[in-house]
C-alpha cells in the first residue's frame, strides 16, 4: 500500500514540473513565409519553391538553416489562394462575423528534410514570452496542406498526436483514406483510388490491352500504382512490365529509361509525381525515345514546366486525368494588386515584419512576379485550396455557435479535436457552385477532366480537354471521353496500338503462351465441330446436334440433309436405267404377244413369260421408290416393293425351270407328269410363293416397321436421311427368302442342263440365276460398308443389276431368234434333238 502512494506522488510530481516547464526554442526559429495575425490561427504549408540547398554538416559550426530557391508556381499561387480566401472570409458578415482569421503560410522547398523542419515550426511559436509555460498544446487551428502526399504524410503523423486537423487540396493517395492511421486528415481532392480506375477504364475503352508502368517511388505513385495494377488485372489489361523511382535515384532512373526502350508496349501509364515526371522526360529526350503513348495523372498532365521544344517530342498526344478546373472570382485581381500591397511582407513601409528580423533576400525570386498572371485562369488546384480555407472556416463557425446579427462566442476554447468532428459535419456550397462535404474516409468526390497535349495552329503547347469522369455521376455517364479530338502520340490522327498479340478473329480461340502475361498468345482454330463467335474467345463452343460449323468456324449452320436425289448424277443415271429397263421389258412384251403363236414362244409357256415380264417391270419400277427424300410411308414401301416383286419374278422363274423339267419328263413313254403341275398348278406355286413373302412383309412392318431417320454417324458435317429397317430381321428375312428360291431355283435349272438344247431353255436360267445370286452376294458386303446415299445406290444398283440379268439372259435368246433366225423359229426345229435325245435312250 504504502509502494503504491509512493508511486502517485512521483507521478504527481513529475507531471507538476512539466506543466511549469519553461518552453524555448532550441536552436534558430524557423519563421513563416507569410503570416498574418488573428483571433484564430490556419497554418499553410506549401512547396513554394522546388530546390533545396543544405547546409555543411561538417559539424565545425552551427549548422545554417536550410535554403530554398527556384520558385513553383503552382504552389505559390496556392499560397495566394489561401490568403485570398482568408481576407474574403474575414470580410464576410455572415461567416464568423466579428472572428478575424489568421495565417501562417510555410516553405517545404518539395523536400522531405523541409517538410519535417516546417511542420515543426508551424506546430510552434517562433517566439516564448519570458515566463511562457508549455502546456503541450497549438496556438494552430487546422493545416492546409501539404501539396503532394508523401509531404502530407509526415506532416499528418507529425501533426496526428495533437489532433490537430490537416486538409490538404492534392494529396490524393488512397493510404490516407485509412482513418485509423489518419484520423485527423482531410482532402478537398478525391483519393487516387478513383484516378487509378479511371487510368484504367481509359486503357480499356481504347483496346490497349499491353502497356508500361512508371511510378514516383513513394506514397503517391506506389499507392496509386497498386491499385492500377490490381483494377487492370481485373479488366484483363497486362502490364508489360512495372518500374519505379524516386527524384534522388539516377541510378533507377537509368534502369527506368532501358526498360522503356526495350519495351514493346506503346502505351505507358507514368504515375508519376511532377519532379520524378520533368527527370524521366529530360532523359527520354536526350536518347530520343519517342512513340509512346503517355497516360498521364493529375500531378503532371496540366504543368506547362514540363513544356520544352525537346519535351513535346516526348509527351506531345499525351492523355491524362486532371483535377475539374474552376476559377475563383476576384483571385486575379487580388494577385495583381492587393496581395503585393498588403500581404506581401517585403512591400511593407510599416512594420511587424521586423518582428521576425526577416531577410527580404529569401523574397526575391517572388518579386520578379509581381506583374505576372498570366497562369492564374489555368490553375485548377486554386479552387481545392480555396475550399480547404472555407470548410475549416465553416467548421469554426458551427463551433463558435455563430449566428448573423449577433455574432459568434468568442470565449469559447476551442480544441483541435472539436474541429476534426466539426469538419465531418460541414456541407456547404461555394460560389463556384459546388458543394463541400467530406465522406467516411475523408476525401470529396472524385471529378477529372481528360486532358490531351496538342499543338495549336500558332505552334503552342495547349491542354485541351477531351472528356471528363465524374463519380457524382451514374455509372453509365459517369466517363465521357471525345477520341474524335484525341492528337495522339507523336501527332498522329490515328489510335496507336499496343497489344501483346492481335485479337483471335471468330472461329478461333486464344491459346496462352507459357511463360508470358495471359494477353500474349496465339490463335488457335476452334476444333471440328466447335465455333467461337466472339473476338478473343477464349474457348471455343460445341454446336447443337444438328449444327455444323460454317467454313469460318463463326457461326453453326443446320447440316447439310444428304439423301438420293433424282436432280443428281448418280440418281439421273439410275432413274434412267430403271425407265430403260422398263422400256426394254415393254419391247420384249410386244414382241412376245405378237409372236404369241410361234413355237418358241408356246414351247416356254407363254403364260409365265408374260407374267415374268410384268414382274421385271415391278422390280425395275420398285428402285424408283429409293429415290428421292424418305418418308415413313415411301420407307415401308420401297423394301415391301422390293421383296414381293423379287419373289414374284424367281417364282415365274422356278415355274419355268419346273415346267422345262416335267415337259421333258412327259415325253418319256408311259409319263404322265405333265397333269400334276398345269398351267393351274403354276399359277397356284406362283401365288403360294408370293404369299409367304407377302405374309413376312406383313409381320415386319406390323411389329417394327421401316421409318426415316437421320443419321449422324458416317458424317460429322452432314446428315444422312435414310430408312431404317426397324427390324433387321424382317429385312434380312425378306431378302433371305429371295435368297432361297433363287438358290432352290438355280439347282433345278442346273439339274435341267443336260436336256436338248433345241427345247428348253435351261442353260438359259441357270445363268441367270447364277448372275443373280452373284448380284446379290456382292450386294450383303457392299451395303453393309457404303455409307448415307451410297447404301440406297448400291441397293437399287443389285436390283437393276439382276433385272438386267434375268431380262437379258432369259428373253434376248429367244429375240434373236425371233427377229434375227426366224427359220430356226419352226417346231420341227425345236423338236428335232428332243426326239433325238428320246431315242437314245
């Protein structure tokens, strides 16, 4: 118990000595550029000047403070705005009526050394009255500041312990956006989140799908660079390659510069802050590397700096996104005239100046401007200052409970953490119009003019705008950009391009070559059967079923639907040996019935000749059905036709050959064969015959009928309409049972071969017959390997075939000897080897 209050009132104690701790400044003060007094105090940090010149550290003497020399134009103007606004403000009676703002405007010089030093000496007086307690807490009310974001960042973190709030018009890298790490920080600029997309629609939007990446090797380009690089892999954009250095680095700069004239992109994105940009150009154009198509950002792309006859050849066609331009009223009237008059501290003939024991040499590079405003109406980071100055200013007026007529509350102490929440609540608009809010993360609203070099009619530099992005917008009006107006990379009217591989036309897809980024590849065509309708596929699609790719592979066509036709050369051939067949059964039929009364004719049963005839007529008309498209009805009738016909005409035939045999047999003393197999007997074996394949026809289409189908399998591109036998076994019993008669037939003509020759025609059937199971024996190989068309070819080819044989070798004998031997055509002719043969025996 007792350790414990022992260690209170040492606590106690150390903390009385530091509230009564005397404050004093160690070492040389470091006092503002410009300042003005007031009932409250805005701090301003700016790079007013650009080179920095350091002292010895020689550690022999004090060490100097540091120098700045080389003004920045841009910030100094930013430094006027800010006095500006502060003057307009301490006019207004309705903003913070009778509360006079103050100012204190510091030089970082656009180094880190100085950053650190000014943020210091803003946080501080320059001067302790004898006796001045510290207390730990800032005579400062807020910062407006710092110009590029690395700056920010140290002066934040400096800053952040005392809460004191930092609103800075350009810092715009996303890592401040982390309000757990910086609370205390806002922005009148929106983060490079929003300009980091943008870069990357653009990209998009204009097909460049291979390009460079240079970034400034610190927060600003290593933040915004990353989320480039991440939001263009997402769109499918690849980065050839991604380099990055810092202003004091010659060395990376040197490898910066070799790796762009190695490159292939044609297309660079320089996220790059302003000092880094004016070194990479320099070196571009002393080793003349020209060509590429820069995309610029906003830290650059407006800096008529940059402009140098030499420099153009680099960045003339350049495209970037730039801050929305808005000019401030009265801005240019106040920096030709009352600036110089009143703020300006070496104008001054009375003096607080001499409070500071200021040297006005440090003013004299400023002084050779006084009568120059020629850039004020193209500053576009003016009007960010500008409402910077007026959101803190709003902010105090909430806090001061400030009211029009009566004023505000003077008394009332004013902690910088108040101001902070203060500055999340402010909504307000400017004269300018726009409105100023702050969202979660601190920032605004991101709006971007596109920005395009050119060069006008009068050989001038100009920044012309060629669209905007303004993420108050809807999506899909929210990026406008003009390519009509585009001048592109060395003045060229046309839009370069810079892919890693040419787009894959429809009908091939992209093929990723190993080892390379996914946008370098080759095209491959799709494979058989597959299309890709789109450039670029990636995979190439199957078509339906019924589909087949067209030549060029873009698009699936119905395939081709292959049957006999009768238009085609093969199905004119056939149909005109069909009609020929049927022509020449027509003559021999003629001929037959008119010389019905001669012996040659009576000797071979007329009656079965004739019905022959008609037979062969069936089978040479039944190979017409199998041309032509199939139908479920031609189908059924085309293999019926056939197997009845064909039984019908080997019917007659066995008719024949048995008629042939019991003739001869009847000749034979004491036979009497001939009553059994009659003319009655033949028309009844005829019938019976055809009945029983009739019967089978019956039954094969009453249990599984043939029936169109289409048939994909011979042919990948085509489609083969043909007949499907429903039951092969009802076809091959069809043409089994032609198979048997004929057979049964050819045995008995050969068994009759040996009768005269004068009487029978024997010999005459064997032939045929043999031809005709010859015909159809070659047939069963041939229709089962030919494919589509080709079998229904082959089918009616053995029909006509064997029609032909049978036609031939059964009636040409007998026609010759009709029209050519008439005198052989005489029953003693005829009967002369029969009764010749008869006594031999």
């Amino acid at each position: 118990m007792f350790i414990f209050i022992y260690t209170l009132l040492i606590f106690h104690q150390l903390h009385t000595k530091a509230v009564n701790t005397l404050c004093k400044i160690m070492g040389d003060p470091q006092y503002p550029l410009f300042s003005k007094d007031g009932d409250l105090t805005i701090g301003g940090l700016f790079p007013v000047h650009s080179k920095e010149t350091l002292p010895s550290f020689e550690f022999t003497q004090k060490p100097q403070l540091l120098s700045c020399s080389s003004v920045y134009l841009r910030d100094f103007r930013l430094a006027q705005i800010m006095m500006f606004a502060i003057e307009e403000i301490n006019r207004s009676e309705s903003l913070l009526p009778n509360v006079s703002i103050g100012y204190r405007i510091y030089d970082s010089c656009g180094s880190r050394l100085s950053t650190m030093s000014a943020t210091m000496g803003l946080m501080n007086s320059q001067e302790f009255g004898v006796g001045y307690r510290c207390n730990g807490q800032s005579t400062l009310h807020a910062i407006i500041g710092e110009s590029e974001s690395t700056a920010t960042v140290i002066l934040s973190r400096t800053t952040g312990p005392f809460k004191i709030p930092v609103i800075s018009h350009s810092a715009s890298c996303e890592c401040l956006s982390n309000r757990k790490d910086y609370p205390s920080v806002f922005r009148t600029m929106a983060s490079d989140y929003h300009q980091s997309r943008a870069l990357a629609s653009i990209v998009k939007d204009l097909g460049w799908s291979w390009v460079g990446a240079v970034n400034s090797d610190n927060e600003y380009g290593n933040y915004g660079m990353t989320i480039f690089l991440k939001i263009a892999q997402e769109m499918g954009i690849c980065v050839e390659y991604s380099v990055k250095f810092y202003r004091t680095e010659p060395e990376k700069l040197k490898k910066v510069v070799d790796t762009i004239k190695k490159s292939t992109a044609k297309v660079i994105i320089a996220f790059i802050s302003l000092p880094e940009m004016g070194l990479l150009t320099d070196q571009l154009s002393i080793q003349n590397i020209t060509g590429f198509q820069m995309i610029g950002v906003k830290s650059w792309i407006t800096v008529k700096s940059l402009i140098t006859p030499n420099s153009y050849r680099v960045l003339g066609g350049s495209l970037g996104f730039a801050v929305k331009k808005n000019n401030v009223e009265g801005f240019a009237d106040y920096v030709l005239k009352e600036f110089w008059n009143t703020a300006f501290p070496c104008s001054k003939t009375e003096g607080n100046v001499s409070q500071y024991a200021l040297s006005c040499s440090r003013y004299e590079e400023l002084l050779l401007l006084k009568n120059y405003i020629e850039d004020v109406p193209e500053q576009r980071y003016a009007s960010y200052v500008y409402k910077a100055v007026y959101a803190v200013a709003h902010s105090l007026h909430i806090l001061l409970k400030c009211k029009e007529k009566e004023g505000c509350e003077k008394g009332l102490t004013i902690q910088p953490q108040q101001i902070v929440e203060a500055l999340k609540q402010v909504n307000f608009s400017i004269k300018m119009g726009d409105s100023v809010w702050f969202d979660s993360t601190g920032g605004t609203v991101a709006q971007y003019d596109i920005i395009n070099w050119q060069r006008d009619s009068d050989g001038s530099i100009k920044f012309k705008s060629v669209g905007y992005y303004d993420d108050s917008l809807p999506p899909h009006q929210r990026f406008v950009f003009n390519t009509q107006n585009v001048i592109w990379a060395g003045g060229q009217l046309e839009k370069p391009r810079s892919v890693c591989s040419e787009s894959c036309p429809p009908g091939t897809r992209k093929a990723a070559q190993k080892g390379r980024p996914v946008c370098c590849y080759d095209c491959i065509p799709c494979a058989e059967g597959e299309i890709s309708t789109e450039t670029d596929s990636n995979n190439c699609k199957q078509c339906p079923r019924e589909y087949w790719p067209n030549a060029e592979k873009n698009k699936c066509v119905l395939k081709a639907i292959e049957y006999l036709l009768f238009t085609e050369v093969m199905g004119i051939v056939l149909v005109f040996s069909s009609l020929f067949g049927v022509g020449l059964t027509a003559l021999v039929a003629i001929l037959f019935y008119r010389k019905k009364s001669t012996p040659i004719i009576k000797a071979n049963n007329s009656e079965l000749s004739f019905l022959l005839l008609f037979s062969l007529t069936l089978c040479f008309l039944c190979s017409l059905t199998f041309i032509g498209r199939p139908t479920e009805w031609s189908c059924m009738l085309r293999h019926t036709a056939f197997g009845i016909t064909f039984v019908l005409c080997i019917s007659c035939v066995l008719g024949k050959t048995i008629v042939v045999l019991m003739a001869f047999k009847s000749t034979l003393p004491g036979s009497n064969v001939m009553k059994w197999f009659g003319p009655k007997q033949q028309r009844l074996s005829v019938l019976f015959f055809t009945l029983v394949q009739v019967l089978i026809c019956v039954l094969w289409l009453t249990i599984s009928p043939p029936f169109p189908q289409k048939n994909m399998k011979y042919y990948k591109e085509k489609i083969i309409l043909e007949c499907s036998l429903g039951s092969n076994i009802g076809f091959w019993a069809v043409l089994g049972y032609i198979g048997l008669l004929a057979f049964f037939c050819f045995i008995l003509a050969f068994l009759a071969r040996t009768l005269p020759d004068n009487f029978n025609e024997a010999k005459f059937i064997t032939f045929s017959m043999l031809i005709f199971c010859a015909v159809w024996i070659t047939f069963i190989p041939a229709y089962v390997s030919s494919p589509g068309k080709f079998t229904v070819a082959v089918q009616i080819f053995a029909i006509l075939a064997s029609s032909f044989g049978l036609l031939f070798c059964l009636f040409l004998p007998k026609c010759y000897i009709i029209l050519f031997k008439p005198e052989e055509n005489t029953k003693h002719n005829l009967m002369g080897k029969t009764m010749y043969y008869t006594a031999k025996k």
